[in-house]
C-alpha cells in the first residue's frame, strides 16, 4: 500500500529536543518533494518546511527557522524533522506529505503546490 | 504570511448544494493557479479533493469541484451526503511558502 508513516512523536519540557520520521512505501520516494504540516490542537493546518528530492532545496516557515532541521535519507525511504528549542506553541500533530513536481518544456524546475499523499500524523507534546 | 481567509462554518442539507469560498490577494490566490483544497475528518489526515483550482484526483467523487475569480477560490460539493461533513482547508502559495486558510467546517443537517 502507498502510505507515509510518521513516528517519533512525544510528550517533551520547553527547551528541549525531538526527532521525527516518516517512512515512505510502496512509492519510488526519491522522485517526490516532500513536506511536514502541523496541526494545533483544535487548530487549522500549518505549513512547516519543504525539502527537494534531492535535498537541494530547503525551505521553512518563519515560526520554527532556526530551531527546526529538515532532512530526508531516499536510500532509506525516510523524511526527518530534528526539532530543537521546542515550545508550547510547537505543540501539533506533524504530519509528512507529499508532493510531485516536473520540469516544463525550457528544463526549469516546477513545483505541484499539493500534497497527495499524507501520513496520519505523529502527537508532539511541549509542556513542563 | 496570513492564512486564507475561510468561512468558519457552513451547512446544508442532504441533497444540497454548498459552496466555501477562501479569500486570498494578489500574492497568493490572485497570482497563481495552483490552489488545493483538502478534506479532514475528525481524528484522520488530510486528504486531497481538488489542486489546480479545478482538477479532481482520481477517485474523487464529481460532487466536489473548484473555481476561481480573481482572489477568492471556491470549493462547491453538490448532491450533500453524511458523509462530506467535514473540515475543508483551502491552500495556495506564495513565494517559497505554502499557507493554508483557517479552514471550514462543514455540518450536513
């Protein structure tokens, strides 16, 4: 089955550090852009960061640059996110997601802006 | 970034038709053509309903579709079922950056 699997998740005191995965199958994962999205309790989705198949390209959301690390290992099917400094407001379900791209006719790099494919999240509390 | 600008609920009847609008500007919604909207139901991820303001993904029923005028895309789902009440998140871009609208819940009566 094509799924994503998030794990690492947990219950952690402010300052402190934790380390995500998402486990691709059933896909060839190193031809896709993948993200993480997070989502407060209660609260609508997040956009945290945006990795490239081949790693080149990093992008994050202004609330965790600095403190979060995206990564992705394609020999091993697994997206990352080593989150550090954590915070109440870091407080989410985090899900990984996927998302195509191709190159048009002039050979430049083009993103999909969807994710179609989701995991079913991972719990990261941040409370003392 | 701000998030989209979503209507915090709606609702109708089985049968029904309803539409959620998400209200962006220029930068994002505006300015690109790569909106998505998203199905969440209590508990489960998100899933994909519709990208590119219109397309549907395989498997997806022809009830949902999408549209765009000016800032503001449109998510429409007619036929109403039990089952579509849900919370629907629109999304687009801008720059670098993905943004989501704060999403809408939807209750069929």
């Amino acid at each position: 089955e094509v799924q994503l699997v998030e794990s690492g998740g947990g219950l952690v005191q402010p300052g402190e550090s934790l380390r995500l995965s998402c486990a691709a199958s059933e896909f060839t994962f190193s031809h896709y852009s993948m993200n993480w999205v997070r989502q407060a309790p209660g609260k609508g989705l997040e956009w945290v960061s945006y990795i490239s198949s081949s790693t080149s390209t990093i992008y994050y959301a202004d609330s965790v640059k600095g403190r979060f690390t995206i990564s992705r290992d394609n020999a091993k099917n697994s997206l990352y996110l080593q989150m550090n400094s954590l915070r109440g407001e870091d407080t989410a379900v985090y899900y990984c997601a996927r998302e195509g791209y191709y190159y048009d006719r002039s050979g430049s790099f083009v993103r999909y802006w969807y994710f179609d494919l989701w995991g079913r999240g991972t719990l990261v509390t941040v409370s003392s | 970034q701000s998030a989209l600008t979503q209507p915090a609920s709606v609702s109708g009847s089985p049968g029904q038709s309803i539409t959620i609008s998400c209200t962006g500007t220029s930068s994002d919604v505006g300015g690109s053509n790569s909106v998505s909207w998203y199905q969440q139901h209590p508990g489960k991820a998100p899933k994909l309903m519709i990208y590119d303001v219109s397309n549907r993904p395989s498997g997806v029923s022809n009830r949902f579709s999408g549209s765009k005028s000016g800032n503001t895309a449109s998510l429409t789902i007619s036929g109403l079922q039990a089952e579509d009440e849900a919370d629907y998140y629109c999304s687009s871009y801008t720059s670098t950056i993905v943004i989501f609208g704060g999403g809408t819940k939807l209750t069929v009566l």
